[in-house]
C-alpha cells in the first residue's frame, strides 16, 4: 500500500489541489454563489437607491412650489386633502382605502 502511494504521489496531490481548488471556487466567502448573491444584493440596492432619489426630487418639487412661487393651486390641493375643506355647494366624499 504504502509502495502504491508513493508511485502515485503527484496524481494524488493533483488530485487533492483540484478537489480544494474547486470547492473554494464554488462556496466560501468568496465563491460563485456568493458572487451571486452580493450581484442580486447590489442590483437591489440601486433599486432602492432609484425609488429614493425619485422620491427626493418629489418633496423638492413640492417644497419648490411653496417657496419660491407660491402656487395657490397646490396649496388648495393640499388643504383639501389634509382637512378635508371644500368649497360652498360643494360634497366631499371619503374614501377608506
């Protein structure tokens, strides 16, 4: 047995250093399955990071119509919809989502 094991020294080495290799290539910190994941992981935080940008830019266009020029159409707007105010003659409907 032990004859045998020194013939085959260097194909079993081989073989161990492939086996290592591969694994360590396909799990681990590093591996091809982690790289997927922190791709998904990625792909969903520049996501998130487009809905918030649009989401900044919303509250600045709101905020830039009560500054700058005061826009008494989005200010009738937001009194309707915050206390409910309307108009004389006029009905207001509340609708529960």
């Amino acid at each position: 047995m032990l004859r045998l094991i020194k013939r085959n020294y260097f194909l079993l080495i081989s073989l161990f250093l492939i086996f290592y290799f591969g694994f360590n290539l396909v799990s681990g910190e590093r591996g091809f399955f982690s790289y997927i994941e922190k791709k998904e992981f990625l792909s969903d935080l520049k996501k998130e990071e487009i809905s918030l940008i649009n989401k900044i830019e919303e509250k600045d266009h709101k905020n830039s119509l009560l500054s700058d020029n005061l826009d008494l159409d989005f200010i009738e707007t937001l009194i309707r919809e915050r206390f409910l105010f309307g108009k004389e003659d006029e009905t207001i409907y509340i609708i529960n989502k």
